[in-house]
C-alpha cells in the first residue's frame, strides 16, 4: 500500500486526513505513533516532521506533514476519485479556499483549545482548567455567529457541496458536539443543521470507528 499515515487516532488533525482519505475511497496503512511513549519526539518520526507533530504522510517517495496541506494534495492527486472535494471553476475554489483559511485562522484555535481542555487533558488523567473553557467559548460562539450567517445563505461553508471547508472542522466538531460546548453550536440552528449532515458522513463515521478502535 502506498499511503500511509503515521500517528494517533485520537489526534484531531490525524483524523481529518483520515476523513479525507475515506471521502476518496482510497486504500492506507495507518502507522501508529505512542505519543505517550514520546515516539513522535524522537527519530524516526522527525526524521517525517521535524516539528514533531502527527500526523506524518507518506504517498510512494512523496513525504509531507500539517493536516490540511495533506489533504490539499489528496483531493488534487486524487480528484478522480470518490467524492469531490475542491472545484475546478477558479471563482468556486476561492469560495472553498477562503472558508477553508477561516476554518485554519479563526475556528481552530478556540475549538482545539476547548478540545484540550475537555477531551484531551481528561483522556491523560489531566484537570480541565474551567477560565480557559469559559473564555474560548465566548471566542468559538463569536465565530459560529459568522457561520450562522453563511449556512444560512449557502447548505455548505464553500458553496452547495461538501468541500475541504467542512471536512477539515470535522474531528474537534466531533470531540466538542460530546461536551457541553454543543450548547454553544446548538444555540446556532444552521451550524447546527450542517453538523449533523457532516457528522453523518460515512465517511467520517469511519474514522470514528477507527478511533473507538484503538488505545490511546
Ligand atoms: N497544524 C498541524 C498540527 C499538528 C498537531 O498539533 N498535532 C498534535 C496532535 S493533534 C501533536 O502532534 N501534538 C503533539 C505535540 O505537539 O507535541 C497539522 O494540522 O497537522
């Protein structure tokens, strides 16, 4: 098999290339990495991402690192196959592009830190730190007013069809719709309308299986 994934299931930017390998029906090798153990500190995960981070990719002799610019290639090599996940009209892509940066600038970090917070740190036996939860779901609320407002006009974030803009909110979407943070996207009925529809996906349901799968 040529692709492989080298990391953690439970890791959130892990699973969104796992989702977008599902959302191409393509074949891979998961490599598991024991964060707990450090493997992804040492050689020879840095010798895959000297940042030493998951996920690390591997596609034949191309090797590359950081979630999203992952999955930029998968759903360009691999545009002929499963579902489409960018648009070839230029003026469309911009539209995919431009909500795709808002998911990477504006929503990640409140949605990864509250992540942290309430799934993270408990899963290692870590206290959650309550201010910190309060203070990012007044930023995460802020941000999903602005969502409102676009799932209000368009059925997805980068236009009538499923793209990269939704598919990459998918696993702190997942992790956060378990915790007291879904108040904050129910209190917005078309986030709320278009969570279900992408969580429903098959194939993020995969990955969600995968991951109940695995030990930590
Ligand atoms: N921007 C990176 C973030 C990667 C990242 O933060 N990975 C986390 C797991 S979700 C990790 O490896 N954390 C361990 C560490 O930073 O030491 C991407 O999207 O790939």
């Amino acid at each position: 098999m040529a692709i492989k994934v080298h990391g953690s299931a439970f890791s959130i930017a892990v699973m969104r290339v796992f989702a977008c390998l599902n959302e191409k029906g393509l074949e891979y090798e998961f490599v598991r990495v024991d964060m707990r153990a450090g493997e992804h500190t040492k050689e020879p995960f840095l010798s895959l991402n000297p940042f030493g981070q998951v996920p690390a990719f591997e596609d034949g002799d191309l090797k590359l690192f950081e979630s999203r610019a992952v999955n930029q290639y998968i759903a360009h090599a691999y545009a002929d196959k499963g579902n489409p996940l960018i648009c070839q009209d230029p003026r469309k892509m911009a539209i995919v592009s431009l909500w795709m940066e808002v998911e990477a600038q504006k929503y990640d970090a409140p949605a990864a830190k509250l992540t942290r917070e309430l799934i993270i740190k408990p899963l290692l036996g870590m206290s959650t730190d309550d201010a910190i939860v309060e203070e990012q779901e007044v930023q995460l609320a802020k941000v999903l007013d602005v969502y409102e407002a676009r799932l209000a006009q368009s059925k997805y974030l980068g236009g009538d069809s499923f793209s990269l803009a939704d598919l990459h909110h998918l696993p702190t979407m997942n992790y956060l719709i378990g915790t007291r943070v879904k108040a904050v996207f129910d209190a917005h009925p078309h986030v709320s309308s278009w969570c279900a529809d992408i969580l429903a996906r098959p194939a993020w349901q995969k990955v969600v299986a995968m991951k109940n799968n695995q030990r930590l």
